[in-house]
C-alpha cells in the first residue's frame, strides 16, 4: 500500500455530504423520543388521574 502526500489527500473527495439515509436515522430517534416522552406523559398523567386499566 502506497502512503498518500498531502496534496493527494486534499484531492480526495467524497463522503462528506449529508444522505437521505442519515436524515432518515436522525428524524427516526428524534421521533422515537417523541414517542417516550408522549408515553410517559400519559402513563403519569393516568396515574395521577387513577385511570388505570385492570386486568
């Protein structure tokens, strides 16, 4: 394997744009904590309220 100068490495493009894939992971945590937060607010708001289900 050859070693790169560092003019051939400032050639060197690629990999430094933002993809759809990476927007996608990113918004599906952002809407997994979402969800945890609505989740959670619920269960404490049934339990202060004492609406709870009886199995």
């Amino acid at each position: 394997m050859q070693k790169l100068t560092n003019n051939e490495m400032l050639k060197i493009t690629g990999g430094g744009s933002v993809s759809g894939t990476l927007i996608n992971a990113i918004w599906n945590g952002v809407k997994a904590f979402i969800d945890v937060g609505r989740y959670a607010g619920s269960a404490i708001r049934r339990m202060i309220d004492k609406n709870l289900c009886r199995y």
